[in-house]
C-alpha cells in the first residue's frame, strides 16, 4: 500500500492506494455445451442485439461464448445483499462502481466515476462521473442514482430494502446505523456526486470501489422489487439473460457498453459444477473453457497436459473454523484454545493441499501490510489441548457432541470441506470431543451461520476485498459486523476500540501498529482456529487469452478472448 496518508490527495487523480499484488496469466479455452436443468429465472432486460453463439468447431471464427464451471451456485444476484464470493463474481460482470480495482491487484482506479477529490480534513469526497453511461434497462446513470443506492444500503427504514434482506457489507465497510461512517450522499449536479464523512476513514476509497457497492438502477429496482435479486440490471459489461438454479447462468453481451471495445466475448454461461473432479474433467472433454478451484490432487495431470494451462490466484485468503460464541462451552476461552491445539494444520496441508497452502496464525494473510509475525500459534499439541479442557471443567471431554458445520461446496480457501473436517473430527476426538459434521446445501449454509442457531462450529474462509487489513479484521471480527460477517457473535471492546482508531488514522506507519495489536488480541481470545492461506487454483485450454486473475477472487471477464 503507498505510504503516507490519504490526506495527501487534493488534486483529481486517479488513485494508486493500495498493494499490488498482480499477476498475469494466459489462459484457453475451447466450446462446450451447457446441461439443462432445474428451476429457471429468465431476464426480461437481456441484450436483445447480442451476437449468436459460434460453434467452437469453427475455423472461420474465433470462439464468442465462455463456459466457465465453478464449485457453487450464488446465492443471489444483487451484491449489495450478499457476502459470498459465488455471487459475487456474477455481479462483477453485471455491475460497475464508482471505483474499481486495477487488473491483478488491490489498486484502485477510475470506474463510473472519472475522478475525485478529497478535502484537506478527510471528511468530503466530490466524484466526477462518467458522462453517458445507461444501464442495461435503457435509463440513465447519473448522480442520484448514486444517492439512490447509497440511500437504500444505508437507511434501515429504506422501502428497497425487502423482507429477508440485510445490507451485510455496507453495515461492516461503514459501520451499522447510528454509527455510520458515511453521513450524507448528495448529488451537486448530474454528473458530479460528493459523499459527506462522519469521520475520517482510511480505506474509504478501497471499500467504495468493491463490487458489493455496484451501481443497481434504481428504475429496476423499483419496477422488480423482491425480483431484483434474480434479475439485476447494472451498467456493466453483461447483461443478465437467465439463472437455472444450481446449474448454470447466462450473460450476454452489452453492445452498449461505455468501455470502448469491451467486452470481447458475445456470451458467458457460468455452470456450477460441485464436485472437483468433475469440474475437472468437463475441462479435459472440452465441456468447458475454464475452471476455478482445482483440486491440488488433480495437478499433476493438469501439468502434464500440454493442451491445458494452470492459472493462480495471487494468495489472499484464509479459512478458518469459527466459534459461537453464542453456545456453550465455546463462550469459554480455555475450551476455544484447547481446540485451537488438537488441529493438525500440517497434516491438513499435506493431505489435502498438495503444497498449495500454508498454515494460518492470524486472521490475514501474511503478504498484507500491518501483518504480525510476531504472534505465535497454538501449536498441535493434544496434552495441551486435554489440560486446557480439564481447567474449563471437561477433565473428560466435552459431554454432548459438537455440531460441526462443513462448507458443502469447494472454495478457493478450501478445495473440499468435508474431508478438512473428517481429518479435524478425528483429531478432537482424541482430546475427548465428538463431532456431528453437518454440510447443508451452500445458501442455507450461509443463513445459517449467519444466525447461529444451529451450528456450535462453523467452517468458513474469507479473500480479501480491497487490500486494506480493516476488511479482514474489522469486517470478520468487530462487533460491528454482528449479525453478517462476523458469524461467531464475538465481541470485543477493546479490539472494538483499536480497529476504530485504526479507521480513523491516516498515517499507515500507525495503522499497521494498530493492526498488529488488534491481531495479539485475537490470538488470545481466539474465536477462531484460523486454518491455511492458499494459493488458489484454476485452469483453463490453451487458447484463452485476456484473463488477469486477482487477489480479491472477483475478476473481470470483459477482456477475456479466444486466440
């Protein structure tokens, strides 16, 4: 991240903020055709002039349409109501912000808005927005669409706010109502939209430009209402045609997209495809033009293929098992360490990761800024671990089994879910705790731990949105972000206190103290057992080109071509 503070910018620019964590890569592909299915959501806004789809046999053109195969299905559509990452990727293609991030990094750039300016007190942003830009349902973008979404994130009384649906990332990037860090959006003129502070907060420019805060129209949004969630309408570079639930979505073309010469391809079909191997094997037979999340067992065979290429996703990540703090014994801290103990983290890496990952120690990875390598792990020891139990009041083990919820779907943090928790099962089981492994389908998995009624222990990971240590630690273990990110309702006052400063700080020297602080506390309190960093895996044919994987796991598909 560029040293110094964000006061330093007076001038309209365009922002270089952040670390650069890049890495570019070629990729292939090669046609394939898409399953039927189950339930179907079709889009009424779909690009009616977009191109047909060329038969990837065809040596008179080059391939038009992507197929892309990945482990989950989203859980919805609209960003400003989601934290997953399956989700989120579809609306990266179908939404813009304000901002976004340089291709391959956590720098942030001009997006819809083409410049800004911050005051000498942090407390007014002024943008200046794209002139012309229409969204995907003919009407304009212009300032008080800005003010409109703003308003719908921030306003709990909000009538666009429908039954169900909480705006998760807007409360945990600024704060939940009554202390908002954002206090008012006003458009000056169409063109020109200024945000007004609260307070000062360092990473605001990193946040802004997240896809979570994608531009929606607001024309949409009340004509769809609930709907909105199965058929968005952004200014992006496609459009959204239909969604077969749990197989696959389709997104065509907007021949009307601002960036001049994007996007490239005609049509992208996003199947979901959970088990690994088979996703894998849809790539060897051609069903497919690219994958994520391959499994590190298949790398080997991936390598030696000469017709396939293997992509990887700067490492950004990390998963972890979190406690609910909400159930007992795990509102204990010596119950919480002793478990954090009877975890083989090595042997994990070893069986499940193929050398594609490193052990965790805190919540952040190790190549983010403010990083402290200082703190030590609770290293695997199951004596220690049975002494801790035995101070909690559990000389025997716990008494009930411990409902452990695995991840059902493969994530870039977690290549399989299920057999990470059968090798940690096996391992408490020696200290005297039993497990029930539960892995419901991936959207009520998500509900549910975010409520917290069922689940004593959850499994779950994170990849970095903007390159700021406040998106991991603040937006996963501040109480702020209770009920949504931070899943295990833990709370911590003077935590709470340092991450709000560190917000507040505009010398980065100060923050990254604040930030190594921050992270000695949690170790101590460990609400977590924080459990690798990965380099994620994806894999693509031969002929691909165009593709800039990314830190934050949300890339762009608008450059991608077929050589």
């Amino acid at each position: 991240m560029k040293e110094g503070s964000f006061l330093e910018m007076k001038k309209w620019s365009s922002l270089a903020l952040a670390v650069t964590l890049g890495a570019v890569l070629t990729l292939s592909g090669c046609g394939g055709n898409n399953n039927a299915s189950t339930e179907s959501t079709a889009g009424s806004n779909a690009a009616a002039t977009a191109a047909p789809e060329s038969s990837p046999d065809s040596a008179a053109t080059s391939q038009d349409t992507l197929i892309l195969g990945r482990g989950g299905d989203s859980a919805s559509l609209d960003p400003a109501i989601v934290t997953d990452g399956e989700s989120l990727k579809i609306a990266h293609q179908v939404f813009d912000s304000l901002l976004e991030y340089k291709p391959g990094t956590s720098e942030v750039q001009a997006s819809l808005a083409d410049s800004w300016e911050v005051s000498a007190d942090g407390l007014i942003y002024t943008f200046k927005l794209h002139p012309g830009v229409k969204f995907h349902d003919g009407s304009d973008f212009d300032a008080e669409a800005v003010v409109f979404n703003f308003t719908r994130w921030s306003d709990p009384a909000s009538e666009y706010k429908f039954e169900g649906d909480s705006f998760d990332y807007y409360d945990s990037m600024f704060g939940p109502d009554g202390s908002r860090v954002i206090k008012e959006v006003k458009a000056v003129d169409a063109t020109t939209v200024q945000f007004v502070l609260n307070q000062p907060q360092a990473p605001f420019l990193q946040n802004i430009a997240m896809t979570s805060f994608g531009i929606a129209s607001p024309t949409a949004i009340k004509e769809k209402k609930e709907n909105f969630k199965n058929e968005p309408v952004g200014t992006g570079p496609f459009v959204f045609t239909e969604w077969k639930h749990n197989d696959s979505i389709t997104l065509d073309k907007n021949p009307g997209y601002w960036k001049e010469g994007l996007p490239k391809l005609n049509k992208v079909i996003v199947r979901s495809i959970p088990d690994n191997s088979a996703r894998f094997t849809a790539l060897q037979n051609g069903e497919i033009d690219l994958m994520e999340d391959l499994s590190p067992d298949d790398l080997s065979t991936l390598e030696g293929n000469t017709e396939l290429q293997k992509i990887e996703r700067p490492p950004f990540n990390v998963s972890y098992l979190g406690f609910n703090f909400n159930k007992k014994p795990f509102d204990n801290v010596k119950v919480r360490q002793a478990l954090n103990h009877a975890v083989n983290k090595q042997a994990i890496i070893e069986a499940f990761f193929s050398g594609q990952a490193t052990a965790a120690v805190n919540p952040m990875p190790p190549s983010l800024w403010g990083y402290n390598d200082a703190v030590k792990d609770y290293e695997y020891d199951l004596e220690k671990a049975k002494a801790l139990l035995a101070e909690a009041g559990y000389s025997e083990g716990l008494p009930d089994p411990v409902t452990l919820y695995a991840m059902p779907v493969s994530r870039p943090y977690m290549p399989d879910g299920k057999k990470v928790a059968e090798a940690i099962q096996a391992d408490w089981e020696k200290i005297g705790v039993k497990t029930v492994i539960q892995s419901p389908e991936w959207a009520t998995y998500l509900d549910d731990t975010k409520v917290g009624e069922k689940d004593d222990i959850y499994m779950l990971g994170w990849t970095g949105d903007n390159g700021d240590p406040d998106n991991f630690l603040y937006t996963l273990l501040d109480k702020d972000a209770i009920p949504g990110n931070n899943r295990s309702f833990y709370i911590n006052e003077e935590l709470h206190t340092v991450l709000i400063n560190a917000q507040k700080e505009t010398d980065q020297a100060k923050r990254s103290d604040l930030y190594k602080q921050a992270q000695e506390i949690i170790k101590a309190d460990a609400p977590w057992i924080p459990l690798v960093h990965t380099t994620p895996l994806l894999a693509a044919k031969a002929n691909l080109k165009g593709f800039v994987p990314g830190p934050t796991g949300t890339e762009y598909y608008s450059a991608i071509y077929f050589e």
